[in-house]
C-alpha cells in the first residue's frame, strides 16, 4: 500500500484488502454479513486509508477520521448519524452494495463536502439535528454562548419572570431554541432567519425534537417581524449568533465553509459588523425591563465590541465569556432599566 495515498489509490487499496480467495479460488467481501469482528477489520482499514485524505476541521474537532467513516458507514447502511452519535452506534455488515455506497460517500467527504451535509445529521450539545446546507453547521464553539445564556436564565431572568419569552435570531437549524426549550420548559421561544430554507429546516428540528409547543418560528429580517415598544413583542433575552466574518477574510477562510455553508449565515460585511452592529442597536427596543442580549462573537471582536457597549447608556452590565482559549467568544448585556431610544 502507498502511503500518502491520492483519493483513487486509497479506493483501490480498500477494495483490493477486502477481497480475499476463498476455497474455490474465487473473490469474497472479508466483511461478510454477521461478522463483527470483520466490521472492525474494515473500519481499521478504512481509517488507515483515508487518514491523510479526510481532514478533521479545526472548527468541528469531534470529527476524527474514525468518527467521519463511522458517520459515513451508518449513513451506507440507512441509519443517518452525526459524527458524535455514530461513535456509540455498532458497525452493521454491509452488503457489497452498501460497500459501494460508503466508498463513494468517502469520496465526497475527501473532497471537501462537510460531512454533515453528506450524512444530514449534526449533533450540537447533544441534540442530533438535520443538518442541511441550507443552514449554517452548528458548532462546538457556539456552546459557549449558550452556557451564558442558561447561566443568565437560571440566575437572573426565572428569579425575576417565570415565564421568559426568549428570542433566537438568525436560528439556522434551531439549534439554540431546541436546546433552550429542552432545558427550560417554562421559556416561550420565538426562533427568526433572513432565510425561509433556514427557517423551514429549523422547523423540521423543532417538531422532530418535540420542541413545537414552545417554539414558534418566523421568516425576516433580524427585528423586522416585530413592532417596537409592544409588549407582545418584548423579550426578556435575545440570543444571537450573527454572521461576523468580514467580507475579505472570508476569501482566506477553508473552503470547506466558503464554499458549502449559506453566505448569509457567515458574510458580515466588509468590517465583519453587518449583523453584529444593527443587532445592538436596534436589541434595546425590543426587550422586556432587565432583559438581556447574549450573541456570540468572532476571535479578536471581542474586547471592541465590549468597549463599544460599556459607552451605549443604553446597555448596562456587560459580561465577556471566553473559549479554552482565553478569546472572548460572547458577550451578554442588561439592558438598563430607563434605556432611551434609538442611538
Ligand atoms: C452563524 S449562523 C447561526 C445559526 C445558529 N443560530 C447557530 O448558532 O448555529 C447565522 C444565521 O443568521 C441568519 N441571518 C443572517 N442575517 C440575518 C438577518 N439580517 N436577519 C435574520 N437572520 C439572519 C443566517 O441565515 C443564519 O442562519
């Protein structure tokens, strides 16, 4: 076997180390139905092989090349998972057929198509979405937002309001709303994307996941769906994960995700603010007394962006939440009590 194979030599040296003579001096498929042990001869193999072919995203470190063929394997056989949920599903045989199908879903993946959007399932916090391309792919990182945001739930907003009207802008799949309405039944959830196939697939998410009672969901533009100043539509925390990468260093970023995942979900404008700038201003008209605004930000946004809303009278309270890294990743806000209007 070649040791740094190309995509066809690695294909090849799969097929080949799985065809062995038998008696009769004829061709037979070592991973034949019924045999465990051969599904981790194979999984060996395939790992062996694709390890300098599939890369695992820096942004997505859950998926080894192990996870990613497991993935893939589950997917052949009908049974679409995450990365993460394959890791804990048993290899089922595969027929030669779904041998084919797997080979050629490994070819996609090593040819740079995130493998959530070959296998259509995402795992986030340990919600197993649908994942399509129509959404962003949630993203380990965006955990750390969402840490805040149950954290302010639980000490600062249920004390004061038992039952908080949340809303989740730019939702993607849903997946902050899914989990948020999971975790905290008592919450009222209004879930809004710019984009109606976002929308829609959070939609799928939500009732999938048994979510719908608690989360309704709305097509526009950020805080366009709602009149300023009514109650009805005041909140008493606004989660958002806004597209921040600006419009140049977007041509630097991998294309796994420049060129598979929404612009709308990662284009902000050449200074990265697009979103990010008309989500602090306009967030203080549409919160309830004491209400909060938790976003997530980029790498390096962070100590500006706190800055900026230290000096807004209209903002009180400004808390910075950091990754492993000591990068400030979100930000949350209070809204002041006798906030004035529009900036
Ligand atoms: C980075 S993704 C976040 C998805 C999901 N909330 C998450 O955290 O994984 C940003 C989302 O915001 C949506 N979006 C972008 N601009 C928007 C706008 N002006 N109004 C509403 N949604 C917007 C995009 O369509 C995309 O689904």
């Amino acid at each position: 076997m070649v040791e740094n194979p190309t995509r066809d030599e690695a294909k090849r040296d799969v097929k080949n180390s799985l065809l062995l003579p038998t008696q009769e001096n004829d061709l037979q498929i070592v991973n034949c139905p019924g045999s465990s042990h051969d599904c981790e001869e194979l999984l060996k193999v395939l790992v062996q092989r694709y390890a300098s072919l599939i890369k695992v995203p820096p942004d997505k470190p859950e998926e080894s090349v192990e996870a990613a063929v497991r993935a893939l394997w589950s997917c052949a056989v009908g049974v679409p998972s995450s990365s993460v949920g394959a890791m804990s599903l048993p290899l089922s045989p595969l027929t030669e057929a779904q041998l084919d199908q797997l080979m050629a879903l490994l070819e996609r993946r090593a040819s740079g198509v995130p493998l959530c959007y070959i296998t259509g399932r995402q795992q986030f916090m340990g919600l197993e979405l649908r994942s399509t391309d129509a959404a962003f792919i949630p993203r380990k990182e965006t955990e750390v937002m969402v840490k805040a945001a149950c954290s302010l739930l639980v000490g600062e907003i249920l004390p004061r309001n038992s039952k908080p009207r949340v809303l989740d802008l730019g939702t993607g799949t849903g997946n902050l709303s899914c989990y948020v309405a999971r975790q905290f039944p008592e919450c009222t959830i209004i879930a809004t994307d710019i984009s109606p196939a976002a929308a829609q697939l959070a939609e799928e998410n939500i009732k999938r996941l048994g979510c719908e009672e608690k989360v309704k969901v709305l097509v526009g533009d950020l805080f366009a769906p709602f009149q300023a100043g009514d109650e009805q539509n005041s909140f008493d925390l606004i989660l958002c994960n806004p597209p921040y990468i600006s419009t140049t260093k977007l041509q630097q970023i991998d294309p796994e995700i420049s060129e598979h995942e929404p612009k709308l979900a990662i284009d902000a404008g050449p200074f990265g603010l697009a979103v990010l700038g008309r989500l602090m201003r306009d967030a203080p008209l549409y919160t309830r007394p004491g209400g909060w605004l938790a976003f997530e930000l980029g790498v390096g946004q962070g100590p500006g962006t706190m800055k900026r809303l230290s000096k807004d009278a209209r903002y009180q309270r400004v808390n910075g939440f950091m990754d492993d890294d000591k990068n400030v990743r979100a930000i949350a806000a209070q809204i002041s009590d006798n906030k004035p209007g529009v900036q």
